[in-house]
C-alpha cells in the first residue's frame, strides 16, 4: 500500500486563529457539524467547544464538504496530552451534519485503551467480533504523543483497522491494535478522516494533523504544493509536489516554481511521471522579507487543478560575500572563474587563497561551487595558524566556523591539497570551487574599508615539493600546502607587503609533464604544451603577451623532476633559457630567482640555462639561489622518500630560503637590515653571483663545505667513502678532500 498525503497541516508563524467553526480557521479542515476550533498564540490547535451527542464530537474533517474519493484512509496526529481526555479519530467517514454520519472511528483514552467502532447516525457500534481491550501503557499528563488511525479494505468484505500511539518521535510504539470488520454495508464506502477531542480541565493541543489516502490506480485529479510557513534566506528549505486523487497521469506532470525575487528551486520545474504519487524538491530564498512563491504546470491530466501561490516569512538574511565583493582579496593567477558564474571561482593550485574582511559576524560558513570531492581547503582567522583540513564537500557547504568575537577579523580560505590524480585538473572539469561566505551574527558584513592588498606579488613555479605533496608525513602520506617551504615562504612575504601565488604541480618539469594530464613548464616553440602561462587548458595568465596579474617576484623552483627522469643536461638548458626569455617578455620588471632544487638536480644544467638567457638578453635583474641542501634527503627525518620533505625540513629549508629571497627580492640589504639594496645578480650580460658562486679552490677556517659528488677518498689511513651532500665541518679534513680532487661547495 501506498499512503498519499491528502492534508499536511502543521500551524507554523501564524497569527492566533479564533475559536470558528468557518472552513477557513483550520487551514484544510472543516468543521460541518458546529463544534469551535481555535489557533493559539504557541501555534496549536485545540477544540474550543462541542455539541453534546457522540458523533457531533467528532467533527474536524479534512475538506470543506463531504466527499467520496477516500475507500482506504489514515489520520495521524501529535498530541500534546492534558488531563483525562479522550482522542477520536475518524478515517473513511462520511458526514454532512450530524444524522447522515458514517465511518469507523478509534477512541484514545488517558488509561492507554482503544476502542474500535463504526458510526451510523448519531449511534456508535462494536465492529463485528471485536471487543473493547487495554493494550499497553497508561498515559501520562503533558507529554506528546503521535496517534494514528487507519481503515484499509483488504478485500471485498473485509476491512482492517489498525491503531497506534506512538512517543513524540513518532518511532516509539507505545501502545498498538488491529481488529477487523465485515459490517457488509460499511464495505466500500467513500470518506475522509477526522477527529475530536473531549475531556476534562485543560484540553489537549495539536501541533500538526495528517491525513492519508492510498492512491490506487486511479487517475489524478490535481496536485498539491507543500512548503513551510517561515524560513531563513540562504537556508534550503525542504517542499513536497504530491498528487491528489490517484496515481494516474496521461504524461509526466511538470511544476515550475518561482518567488520572484532570484531565490532557486532544486529541481525545478518538479516532476512526477505516471505512476509516482510525491517528490521531494528544495526552496533557497536569497533575500530576506516575505516572498510569494508561485507555480504552474504542464503535463499531467487533462483539467487537473492545483495551480497557486503561498508566501513565505523568510529572517534576515545573514551577510552573502561573494568572490567578487569589494571585501574579498584573492591570490593572483592561480585562480579563475567558477561554474557558478563570475560571483565564483576555482582552482586547481595548493596554496591558491581567498582572503575576507569582516565585521559584526560570529560565525562563518564557506559556500562551496562545483562537486569535487577529492581535494581539501583550510582556513585562517587573522594571522593565527592555517589549520582545519577539510575535504572539499559535494554541492554542500561547510558551515559553523565560529569567529572569536565580532570583530574586525581577517578570514582567509586555502586550498590545501589538490590531488595529483585527478584528471580534469588540466581541463577544469575537476577543481576546487567557492563562491564565497556567508556570515552569522548580528550586524554581520564586509568590510571593503578595511582591505589591505599588497603592492607587490610573488609568483612561485614548482613540483610536488612546492605543492605539499608527503609535506606532513610520508607514511601514511599526508599532504597539505600549509606545512610546505612554499607557504611559509608566502607568509613571510605577506609580512613585507606581498601577495602570493603558487603554482606548483607534482610530476611537472622543465621538459616533463605533470600529473593530472598538466603540461611540462615549458617546451621550446610549443605553446600549447607549456604549463607556465596558463591557469589551466581553459585559461590563460597572459594578456597580450603580458601577464593579467602583474609578478614583481617570480621564483622558480624546477629541475628535481628533470633529473628523476634523467633528462640530458642540454635539453634542460635549452628549456630554461626558454622559459626565463618567456617570463621575461611577460614580466618585464619582476625580479627573476632560480632556486637550484634542494636535492641538487640538473644543477649545471639550469645554471648553464639562466647564464645563457642573460647572455643573450643582458639581463640585470635575475638571481640564482643554491642552498646546497642536498646532503639531508638521505636522512629519513628529513625526508621519507628521499625526495619530498616533510615538516621539520620544510621550516628549515624555508629558514634558509626566506632571507635569501629577501636579499635578491631587494627586502633586506645582504647584511641583514631591511632596505632596498638588491641580491647578488648580473650585470650587462655578466654570469650572476650564485651561492655557491662556484667549488671551492681554497678552505678557509671556519667555513663547513658540502660534497657535491660522492667519492672515494685514497688516504694514509686505507680508502675513505665520502658520500655526496656530506657535511664537512673539519678544516684539516676539508683540506685533504679538497688535495684529493673532491668536489666541495661551501655550505650554509
């Protein structure tokens, strides 16, 4: 069997209703036989007065005439208890006044008895064969309960009567009967449901009346719009689309909602195809006040009816900032725009960043655009710690992030990971999307007012190493840009006026493609296989020729992934001078940094490569960074693959990168003190100074060296090995490696 709504009523906002017996005082029922029915000030219902014969009592039906289409029928209520009263409930009956009465009716009493009888008239009757019984517990005073009743023909003669009373959670059974009845002419007969209250003191309440009807095949006379009375802006409200009098359709029945006022329906139009009997859809008013939402449909039954309109209360609505407000900064080309339009955007890049200025707001809910699952966000409240990895819902929100007061704060979103295997990232159909944050609390807004953007931007190219890949722990991995060298760089950078962006894919060379389908950075007088002037396949960083999103700072950070895959040195070089000529014509005033990876790969080969493009270009503004780190990829606590660094290695690679970006970056004079003194860099097409600036010729005293090929070592003492990226810290032993033709760079 199939129960179909016929009336959901559920008092919710409204005004008190007086005690009537008017159709229109209970929203979908009718009093026919006299009896007064009220809507208190708590949104109740209760019975006000009666007449005194036993049907009369029993009178609030559920349509303004009596009617014929119900055979099988149930009524369900939610009862708040009061005294020694008496709940009837009626299904399948009949009744215009009080002598044409017809139906079966249950009778709920304090002491947890039900009593089954059918109607005629103004006289009440045990069905056939049953008797009166106690069947579970007593009730008790002021506490809810959920009754219902039903009558279902099971077959031409017989009708089944089933009554239950269940706690408030409508789960619980507390008290349960079923009896049957032959009563011959009592089959077959046509009703609605009903009920009454009697009793003693202080008369029982509702907070809500259900009645049902099992649909049959029979064809579909209308349908029904249910949606709540009240509401919030922003919040989904859940409404129904039910059909009325069968199940029938001649096509699918399609209802296109609208308010008027830009709030969405999902799915919209609703559809219901023969056969169905209700479907579920959601309201999201976007405006706060009292919006009218209306609807039509097509398909469906020839002259069906149902057509209408209903109002919404809807609250304030808390503060909606969009990616685009005034108040909102987002990092540069690392971004582009969402699939929600140009109120959204996405990104596929670890580090990529959304920075909100608030005010008045307590709490903060990220409203998420796309359906990728796979990658995680985080988030900062003013300059604290970058914490709470989140996994990036499905077309959901992430909502409760509470604010330590109303304000001003800072509120900022990160990417954290995007996961190298996700193969839209390339073709942006798999991404990480935002459309901003709603706020909560009294008075909460933006303020456009208080942004500060920098004045300068870094743009940082990178592999996994920048990405975060393994940066928290290798086994079992765990990824996130915020323990990366690569944040901690942009963070310092932000201190001294910085913007950042990273754009760092795992896999990705010079000369090799990354993952996800992402192109090499650069190939040689290739375009559409190089990586670095695009967001992604769709967008591009670049207009005319320039990027939109101006870098003063560029860093690149590539080559580990070269030497991996054991690249030949001069196809690395031709790529490099490649891709800093490129860069160049695209940022004709940012200072360039080449950082030699950490573990030391095609060092000779990218510094041959930038020597090469300033050669050609007399260049005075390109610096190369070697931090000769080389030696703790061996080390497990350094790194757990030999490759990746976790997150004592990345604080202190970026200990050792930050003041050295700082120096070429012009932030710091090279003594230390903050000025616009410039790094060590070219000049007239001179080779910049590299640190190292070259091996070591001569060993001074107090200078430890690094090995920069591993060796072994003919000594008085037998062979000695001599591991690449050992440190030495001993002059006399320096000196003797240095004697013995080791490859020795000073180290930091």
């Amino acid at each position: 069997m199939t129960w179909f709504s016929v009336v959901n009523y559920t008092p919710s906002g409204s005004a008190a209703v007086a005690a009537s017996a008017a159709p229109g005082s209970i929203p979908g029922f009718n009093d026919p036989n006299g009896n007064s029915w009220s809507i208190n000030a708590n949104n109740t219902i209760q019975q006000v007065s009666t007449n005194n014969t036993p049907w009369a009592r029993n009178g609030l039906f559920n349509s303004s005439t009596a009617g014929s289409f119900i055979v099988d029928s149930q009524i369900k209520t939610t009862i708040l208890w009061q005294g020694t009263d008496t709940l009837q409930l009626l299904a399948r009956a009949k009744t215009i006044g009080v002598a044409n009465t017809l139906g079966y009716m249950v009778t709920f009493n304090a002491a947890g008895t039900f009593t089954f009888n059918y109607v005629s008239g103004t006289s009440v009757y045990a069905p056939n064969g049953t008797v009166t019984g106690t069947f579970g517990t007593a009730l008790v005073s002021g506490t809810t309960y959920v009754c219902q009743f039903s009558a279902v023909q099971t077959n031409s003669t017989t009708t089944t009567l089933t009554a239950t009373m269940f706690a408030s959670d409508g789960v619980t059974v507390i008290n349960t009967a079923t009896v049957t009845d032959t009563t011959s002419w009592l089959q077959n007969t046509n009703g609605y449901a009903g009920l009454a209250i009697n009793g003693t003191g202080t008369i029982s309440t509702f907070s809500n009346i259900q009645t049902f009807t099992d649909v049959n095949n029979a064809s579909s006379t209308g349908y029904t719009i249910t949606l709540p009375n009240s509401g919030q802006a922003l919040s989904p409200l859940s409404g129904s689309l039910a059909l009325v009098g069968g199940s029938t359709l001649t096509t699918t029945l399609a209802v296109t909602l609208s308010d008027g006022a830009s709030g969405t329906f999902s799915p919209n139009p609703v559809t219901i195809p023969s056969g169905g009997t209700s479907v579920g859809f959601t309201y999201t008013p976007q405006v706060s006040g009292t919006p009218t939402v209306t609807w039509t449909y097509t398909g469906g039954n020839g002259g069906m009816t149902g057509n209408g309109s209903q109002s919404e209360t809807i609250a304030t609505a808390p503060a909606l900032l969009y990616m685009n407000d005034a108040s909102c900064v987002l990092s540069g080309n690392n971004w582009e725009q969402g699939s929600a339009g140009v109120t959204s955007v996405q990104s596929s890049w670890a580090g990529a960043y959304a920075r909100f200025y608030v005010t008045g707001a307590t709490g903060v809910n990220i409203l998420v655009d796309g359906t990728q699952t796979l990658g995680s966000i985080n988030w900062q409240i003013d300059n604290g710690s970058i914490l709470n990895t989140v996994q990036i819902p499905s077309g959901g929100n992430i909502s409760g992030i509470a604010l330590p007061d109303t304000g001003p704060h800072i509120f900022t979103v990160y990417v954290s990971t995007f996961p190298a295997g996700d193969a839209g990232r390339w073709a942006s159909t798999g991404y990480i999307g935002l459309k901003g944050i709603q706020l909560t609390g009294g008075g909460a807004a933006g303020n456009p007012s208080a942004v500060v953007t920098g004045t300068k931007r870094m743009l940082l190219y990178g592999d996994s190493i920048s990405e975060g890949i393994r940066a928290f722990s290798n086994s079992p991995e765990v990824d996130g840009n915020q323990y990366e060298y690569s944040s901690y760089l942009g963070q310092a950078l932000k201190s001294v006026g910085y913007e950042y962006s990273i754009s760092a894919c795992s896999g990705q060379g010079y000369t090799i493609a990354g993952t996800s389908s992402v192109p090499p950075l650069f190939t040689p007088g290739n375009d559409s296989n190089s990586a670095w002037d695009k967001v992604s396949s769709a967008t591009s960083r670049l207009s005319s020729g320039q990027f939109k999103v101006m870098p003063t700072l560029i860093l690149d950070m590539h080559g580990t992934n070269d030497g991996l895959q054991s690249v030949a040195s001069g196809t690395v070089t031709t790529a490099v001078q490649g891709f800093y000529t490129a860069v160049r014509a695209a940022a004709p005033l940012a200072t360039l940094i080449g950082v030699i990876p950490f573990g030391g790969y095609v060092r000779a080969a990218k510094i041959a490569g930038i020597n090469a493009f300033i050669a050609a270009s007399g260049d005075t503004n390109t610096f190369i960074i070697d931090l000769a780190t080389d030696n703790r990829f061996s080390n497990t606590t350094f790194s757990g693959d030999g490759i990746h660094m976790q997150t004592t290695a990345t604080g202190e690679i970026a200990s050792l990168l930050i003041p050295a970006v700082f120096v070429a970056a012009g932030v710091t004079s090279s003594s230390g003190g903050s000025g616009s003194g410039s790094g060590s860099g070219g000049g007239s097409g001179s080779t910049p100074t590299v640190y190292p600036a070259t091996y070591a010729t001569t060993i001074a005293q107090g200078t430890n060296y690094s090995v920069d090929v591993s060796t072994s070592v003919q000594t008085g003492f037998g062979t000695v090995n001599v591991s690449k990226g050992t440190v030495i810290t001993d002059y006399n032993v320096a000196k003797m490696l240095l004697a013995s033709g080791v490859k020795l760079l000073p180290h930091p």
